[in-house]
C-alpha cells in the first residue's frame, strides 16, 4: 500500500519512470495484476510503447475475474491504438543460447520463439556469446508490421601477423621454434613472443614482441657482428688462494633438559622422585676460525671459540641457587664464581651469490663443548662452605645461516645466527667425588661431598646463538 500510493503521488507529478519503479514493487510484493496497468500507463507517459503492449497483454491474460468487461474493453481499445506504434522484430541469431539485448535491455535468448515487440525507430541490437565476437548494430523500423534481422555471429580470433626481415643467412626462431631463414610472416597467437635471430659470425639476437588481435607486427633485425675472441683474464691465483681466516663475537642461548630419579633416604629433603629439570644459561662466545673456498661458493674449515657463562643463575647447572626458595628452605646453596666454556669443530657453508656484495649463506657444523664452572657452597643447617667445581661435555650439531657483504675484494663482514641441539651431559651437577647431584639436594650429616642417591639422564637439550663475523679471503 505504501508503495502504491507513492507512485500515484509520483505519477501525478509527471514523474512516469519513479512511478514505475513504486508500481513494480507493489506488484512484486502483492501479484495483484491490476498494478499492471497502472505500470503500462507509467511507460505510455515515457512513450514506452512496446512495453506497453507487453505489460497491458499480461494484465489481461493474469487478470482473470478481477477485470470487468469495461477494464477489457479499455485494455484492447489501449493496444489497437498503441500497437501502431509497435513493430515485431524477428531476431535470428546463426548460433544457439546467445543472448539477444535491445536498447541495452536483454530480451532472451537465441532462438527466440517469437519476435521481439519493439518502438518504432531507431533501436540498438546486441548480441553476446562467449567465444565468439559481439554484435552490435543500430537497426531502423517502422513502416511495416514486422521486421527481419538476421545476425552471423564471428569466432574470436585472438591471433595477429608478425613479419620480421633479418640478414640472408639468418635462421629466425620463434618461442625457440626456427620458422625461417631471411625472412618471415605468419600469424601467431596474440600475446607475448620471443623472437631470436642467429647467424654465423654475429651475435644472437633476442627480444620479447607483443602481439595484439588483428595486429601486423613488422620487425627489421640488424645482427651484430663477433670481434675476434680473446682469452678470459684468468682470476688471481696466490700462494694461499682459497684460505679464508674469520674472527666473531656472539651472544647465545644454551637450555639443558634433564630427568632426575631421587632415592634421598625417604625422600627426607623434600624432593620428589622422577622430577624433570630444565637449566637455562646465557653466554658470550668469541671465536676463530680457518677454512678454504672449494671454489667460491663452498666453505669448509674449522673453529674454536671460548665465552663467558652467565653467573646471575647457576651458569646452566641443575642446582640449587644461592637464594633460599622459600622460608626455611633447608637446601645446601651455591653461588657460582667463575663460568667458562670452550668449542671447537668444523664447519660447511654453502654461499648463494658469493660474486656479489650482498651474500647469504647456510650451513652445518658439529662440535665438541665443554664448560667448567667453579662455585662456593653453604649449608645452612650447619653452617658449612665449600668450594666445588661443574665440569660438563656434550656434542652440538648446528644449521648455521648468514649474510655477508664484501665491500672489498677479499673482505667479508655480516651476521650470522645458529640453532641445534644438545647431547651429552651439560647441566649436571656434581660433587667433589664426581657423583652425579640433584637441584635443590640439601647435604647429608654435614659432609659437603656426601649427595642423595640419584640416577640423572640427560634429555636433548638446545642451543640458539646469533652475531657479527668478519673474514678474509686470499686471493
């Protein structure tokens, strides 16, 4: 109802296509063909009249007992005197399920059952079907009843002529297919090509053409001729050519995973059996390390470095640290002195542009490590300190990655970072007998060497490093 009364108001305002569009969404919502009519009176006023005849035909044949004879009576008199106005155009189309558009407006599809009611004058055909080229023409009617339009719709061609004019003995290739010698013209598939031209004692020619639909494309080649061949300098060769010397400093991370089962006479400090523990230490290393280039890309060599422990814990050791864990933690506590750690293996590294001032690279290593930690420990249930010392080993396999810059021939500088695990014993504590301790174990009768029963592996551990290197290669 709302939609109805908006397009009378608009309608009496002579505004016929606002009026239309209230009208069909009151039909839409309401299928009360009646509104048919007032849609035909909307496009009579915009001089629509082929859609007159089509809305005023459907309202009389939906109409059904809502129409009185007076309401025919008008509808047939209003198509005698519109359909003057009207012609039947017959669209034939050559090719099944295009789609036919009058005046921009899609009237169905090819073959249509019946002509196309349409306004006299000018009127705008298109026809569209994928593969094959649109049609469009501008079609005048009008002074007959019915008219004829046949349609032949074209296959796309998306092909276009390239001609290419090259010296005598010249053989010319096509996307590498040899087409000619001399000369060539012939149709290819519109898009890019690569055109190469060669001859004895000249130089290839190569470029990429474009061909577009329907295009000629012309292309004169002029062949450059080959000087006399010289001899490539050879590289520089000294007496230690290949021998690469490198220096770095770095900062890293190491955490040891251990699982520790404790028989501590009942269990009388506190300790659980089966206790899982995790030592976490950060270090400083500083190495060397000496190689050759197997050719530029591949290094291989070895290094040794030497760093700092981070003191602020246990310097990675399952122990107790020297701070109680809480209120009368009766647990023997150590606090370490002096941490230290050397390294040593070899290394394989593979560089990707080693030609270039920028140069990453990747690789592997395998090395031995071990770490000596000197601590002092205090009982406190009797008062007691001693001195001790940490000694650990392991085995550490690395994937190494990097980028370096050569500013200077020879000269290299960048960053690297590496990532691998731990195996071997780094991390486990030990007393003055060698004897394997667990965290957190408090002493027994006092003797500083005396340690809980314990049965402690060491699970894989890891260790992340990253930091600045610098190198030399001889040439």
């Amino acid at each position: 109802k709302a939609d109805y009364d908006s397009g009378k108001l608009l309608y009496g305002d002579g505004d016929y296509a606002g009026a239309r569009v209230k009208f069909q969404a009151a039909f839409d919502l309401s299928q009360d063909p009646r509104l048919l009519w007032n849609m035909a009176a909307c496009e009579k006023g915009q001089r629509h009249y082929a859609k007159v005849v089509t809305l005023v035909k459907k309202y009389l044949e939906l109409g059904g007992a809502l129409l009185g004879e007076d309401d025919r009576k008008d509808a047939n008199d209003l198509l005698s005197a519109i359909e003057s106005f009207t012609v039947g155009l017959a669209i034939n189309v050559d090719e099944a399920g295009a789609q036919i558009f009058v005046d921009g407006e899609p009237v169905g599809e090819s073959p249509l059952a019946v002509p196309v009611t349409v306004d006299i004058g000018t009127r705008q055909i298109e026809v569209k079907k994928p593969g094959f080229a649109p049609f469009s023409r501008t079609v005048p009617v009008g002074g007959t009843k019915q008219a004829v339009l046949d349609v032949k719709l074209t296959r796309e061609v998306h092909e276009g002529v390239l001609a290419v004019g090259a010296p005598a003995k010249a053989t010319i290739f096509i996307d590498s297919k040899a087409v000619g010698v001399g000369s060539f013209v012939g149709n290819l598939a519109s898009g890019g090509h690569t055109l190469r031209v060669d001859a004895p004692g000249f130089r290839s020619y190569q470029s990429e053409v474009v061909i577009q639909d329907h295009e000629r494309r012309d292309v004169d080649v002029v062949l450059e001729p080959i000087a006399a061949a010289s001899a490539a300098p050879a590289e520089p060769e000294g007496a230690l050519h290949g021998l690469e010397l490198g220096a770095y400093l770095g900062y890293g991370t190491q955490s040891n995973h251990m699982h520790v089962d404790i028989d501590n006479n009942n269990g009388s400090n506190g300790m659980t059996q089966g206790q899982d523990q995790t030592a976490t230490v950060n270090f400083i290393p500083i190495g060397i390390d000496i190689g050759y280039r197997l050719g530029r890309p591949t290094y291989l060599g070895i290094f040794g470095e030497v760093g700092t422990l981070d003191r602020s814990g246990t310097c990675g050791v399952a122990r107790h640290g020297p701070n109680e864990d809480f209120p009368g933690d009766p647990a023997v506590r150590y606090g370490y002195t002096n941490c230290v750690m050397f390294k040593a293996g070899v290394v394989l590294a593979f560089h990707l542009l080693p030609r270039t001032i920028v140069d990453p690279y990747f690789g592997f290593e395998a090395a031995v490590h071990a770490s000596d930690a000197h601590f002092r420990s205090f009982d406190p249930l009797t008062g007691q300190t001693t001195d001790g010392t940490d000694s650990n080993g392991s085995f550490q396999p690395a994937f190494r990655i990097g980028v370096d810059s050569h500013p200077l021939p020879g000269l290299g500088a960048g960053i690297f970072a590496r990532l691998g695990p731990v195996f071997g014993g780094e991390g486990k504590p030990s007393d003055s007998n060698g004897n394997n301790c667990p965290q957190n174990n408090s002493q027994q009768n006092g003797s500083t060497s005396a340690c809980p029963t314990v049965n402690t592996s060491t699970d894989v551990g890891t260790q992340v490093s990253f930091g600045i290197r610098a190198a030399y290669t001889f040439q």
